[in-house]
C-alpha cells in the first residue's frame, strides 16, 4: 500500500493558491488578505477622513457643473460709443433693461448733494444733468447723542474730503477715481495721500462686479463677505446700480429696471461692453434722478423696496453737472496702458489663478442654485408686489428686510404708526431733518492727506459693517438703535401732515 507524504507548509500554500486560482479563476493574494485584516482593524474615524475631503470637493464640482456658460467677449448691447467728433458730455439713454447714462469726466463733475429726502430738490435741480445714489455709509452715535452719517469708504470731490471713520472696510473696497486730466480709474482700497494728489474725484467704499484692467488684492473683501445672510441678499433679486468704465473712456451709471442676481448683473454689465463694473449703495437704496425728465416718487420708492411700506431713506446723493472748464487730456491714455488680467509666470501663480477662477465658476453656480432653488421659496416668504397694486412680475424685487440705517427718529416714528395700526409709513417728502455729514476735510492744492483723528464713537451700519472680529483698534463698535446711555433723545420730527 502506497503511503502519502504530508506537504512542507510552502508547498501547502502555494497548493491552496492553486486551487483557488483553479475555482475562481483568480484567487486573493497574502497581500490582499493583510490589507482586509487592516481595514477591518482601522478606527471609525479614520475611515471617514477621506469624506471630509470628497464632500466639499463633490459640492465644488456640482457647482461649478451647474454654472451657466461664459458670457461672449463680444459687446453684445449698451450704448454706441462716442467719438472726440460727438461731442457730446452726457447722454441719458435708456432702454428696455435699465436707466442708463454716460458722461465724459472732462467736462462733466461729479459733487455731492447732502441731505436727507432730496429726490423733489434734484428733480427740480435744472441746472444739474443728474443724480444717482452714492456709496454705501452706516449711521453713528456720538456720546452726546448727536447721530451722523459716515461713508464706509472715502469720497473726494475738488479739494474736500469725507474719510470713512471704519478704515478697515475703506481698504477692503473698491473705488473710482477720475484724475486731473480726466482720464478715469477704477481700482481699489482707500484714499492714500498719493490718490490725494492723484484723484481729482474719488469714490470709495464701493463693491466689484469684475475688473478686467486690474486684479483686486488680497486686501479686498468687497461689501458683501461677512455673513451669510448679507450674502444671500445679495445674490437674490434686487434692484441694482453700477458704475461702469466704457471702452471709450466715459463713465456709465445704470439702474436695472427689474430686480437682478448677482450673476444677471454682471452679465447685464459684460453685455453692455463694460470694462469695470462696481456697485454702490443698491436695492432700497437706488436712487437715477435725471431733472425734469425722470424724477422718484412714493410708487418708485415702493418698488424697488419690493412693494414694502416702507423704504430706506438716504443722506445724500451724487450730483453730475457741467464744469465751467473742461479737463484737459485723453480718455483713452490711461485705458490703453492698463494691463489687464496677466498671465501667470510661475506655477504658484497659476495655482492661484486657477482657484479664483474655480471660485468664481462655483460662485456662478450657487448663483445658478438660488435662482432655481432658492427663489422660489424665497418669493413665497417675501413675496414682492407689483406696481400699483398689479400683480408682480417674475423679475420683481423682492421686498426688504428691516435696516437700521435710518435716522432714529423716522425709526421711532414708524414704530409709532405699526403700533397704531397703519398701512403707511412717512413719505419721502417727511423727514425734515437737516444734512448731518460731518464736515469735510479741506486739502488746498500742494497739500499732504494726513490720517485725521478717529474720534471714538458708537456706530450704526446699514447692514454692511464689519463684524467685532474684523474691526481694528480704531474702528467704532455697533450699536444696537439707540444712544449713549445718559444721551439725550433725538430730534423731533414735525408732525405728518
């Protein structure tokens, strides 16, 4: 009888191997085997690390998947361009989208108009070609109970200065500027002493659309980065304003006639051939007088608020009119040695370059998302209404949040008549209180901008301040609708007629 020799346990193995390469065609490795074992061992968490990086980079993806397509370079709408053998400053052109206008800085000013509830004034002003809202500001308290209005970024007409009192939102914004010669600029931070000297006029405190003459630095935030609420605002359908540099060289300020997203307006803008477009005060706070011709009244003050009954009233307005002489030299110096957007020289660069347009593709997307998504359950819990009591449209405005930029005693006022049950709230003819900017620095020419003293104030912002974790030393803390303890109480409103 044949006796069977047992297997070295090599032989064994590789005998087990073969057979099961022989019944599953191909069988696990010692390897694989290890690597289940270990899995099998490794902690919970340890697993899900690799979720923390496959969520946010799925929801980046699907973003920038649902992003809508490029704009075309091509100018597409907007107004013809004019040529030195126009000769035409000002234009006031609208169109079936927005209230537009343009002008050439060399022979048209810009100033400010100071006061509160001045729309009748400027639409009987002849001798000025326009008004339109101005940058953004917040509302301060002193510790005499003395309110005020700041500009969150500064602001230079001729030889005056208003500086913005938070100088960290002045450097994180955007401005434009037209300088001595006419030329115009739009750039960003603050006002330097060498944009002093620079700037002819200067308009701080703005936010950028885009700017395809200049990056923005990694200093700019822009008026809309702190907290998500702000950021839905503003992606949501708003009345907007913007300021934009033409290829020619002139200025061009409109006013959407429907309420627009972020994406919508920068698009409305590209369309329009718009090198540079910035946004100032918008929504409620839209103001496009033309005297005579197209003034702002109760209806259009309802509407761009969304049909609310109420609105926010604004301190001041920017005010074009003709110089008595013109600037002298060419729109198109400056224009033509912008730049623009290089390209990278380094692969650090490139990263960089990459990621902000990964950033912006996906912020195209959310976009996309609030307008699809969004929207409509935001049109269900703030629901616009149409003008004169029509139905609303489906670009219509949505209505406005409450905002605490008004003077106290309008807010103590509108109080007073909720309580009392009322539908309406006071005009805009109402308010009667007197310009409260502070006064401005005067800077004769040859003179050096020093930073003026801050004075420590409590402050008020119109829903665009900055919260406690940006603020620097200087900067005023907020206030919650009302005084200094010990202040006394506002100034009384005459009764409403």
């Amino acid at each position: 009888m044949e006796t069977l020799t047992p297997l070295a346990p090599e032989s064994q193995a590789k005998a087990s191997q073969n057979e099961a390469s022989q019944s599953n065609g191909v069988g696990p490795s010692a390897l694989d085997l290890r690597r289940l074992r270990r899995s099998a061992k490794r902690p919970v968490w340890k697993r899900k690390r690799s979720l923390i990086v496959a969520i946010p980079a799925g929801v980046l993806v699907f973003l920038v998947a649902i992003a809508p397509p490029l704009p075309e370079a091509k100018r597409q709408g907007g107004a013809p361009l004019v040529t030195a053998a126009d000769g035409l400053p000002f234009r006031y052109l609208p169109d079936s989208e927005t209230y537009a206008l343009d002008f050439d800085p060399r022979a048209v000013k810009i100033d400010l108009l100071e006061g509160w509830d001045k729309e009748q004034q400027a639409f009987n002003d002849r001798s000025a070609l326009a008004f339109f809202s101005g940058p953004m500001y917040e509302r301060q308290v002193d510790a005499l109970g003395k309110e005020t209005t700041v500009p969150l970024g500064d602001i230079k007409f001729g030889d005056r200065i208003w500086r913005g009192r938070n100088r960290t939102a002045a450097r994180q914004r955007a401005f434009m500027g037209i300088r001595h010669d006419g030329s115009v600029s739009f750039g960003y931070g603050e006002l330097t002493p060498a944009r002093a000297q620079e700037f002819e006029s200067f308009v701080g405190g703005l936010h950028s659309l885009y700017n395809d003459l200049e990056q923005p630095p990694a200093a700019y935030k822009g008026a809309y980065s702190i907290s998500m609420g702000q950021q839905i605002r503003y992606f949501l359908p708003r009345i907007r304003m913007a300021y934009g540099l033409r290829p020619d060289g002139r200025i061009e300020v409109l006013m959407s006639r429907d309420g627009l997203t972020l994406e919508q307006t920068r698009d409305l803008a590209r369309r329009r051939g718009l090198r540079a477009a910035y946004l100032p005060d918008h929504a409620s706070k839209s103001r496009f007088i033309i005297p005579g011709v197209k003034g702002f009244s109760d209806a259009d003050a309802n509407w761009i608020s969304g049909g609310a009954t109420s609105f926010v009233h604004v301190p001041y307005l920017l005010r074009l009119s003709s110089r008595s002489s013109a600037l002298q030299g060419s729109l198109l110096t400056q224009l033509a040695s912008a730049s623009g957007p290089q390209g990278c020289g380094n692969p650090f660069q490139c990263g960089q370059t990459l990621g902000g347009q990964l950033v912006d593709r996906a912020l195209a997307g959310f976009n996309r998302l609030m307008e699809r998504g969004v929207e409509p359950i935001a049109r269900l819990i703030w629901a616009p209404r149409g003008r004169d009591g029509q139905k609303p449209g489906a670009n219509s405005p949505f209505r406005e949040t409450p905002i605490s930029a008004d003077p106290l005693a309008l807010q103590q006022r509108q109080e007073e008549a909720n309580k009392a049950g009322g539908n309406s709230a006071p005009g805009i003819d109402s308010l009667g209180l007197p310009a409260d900017l502070p006064a401005p620095l005067l800077l004769p020419n040859g003179a050096q901008l020093d930073a003026p003293p801050i004075p420590q104030t409590s402050s008020e912002g119109d829903g665009a301040s900055l919260p406690e974790g940006n603020r620097t030393e200087t900067d005023p803390g907020p206030t919650v609708g009302a005084p200094s303890p010990g202040a006394p109480p506002p100034p009384a409103l005459p009764a409403p007629p």
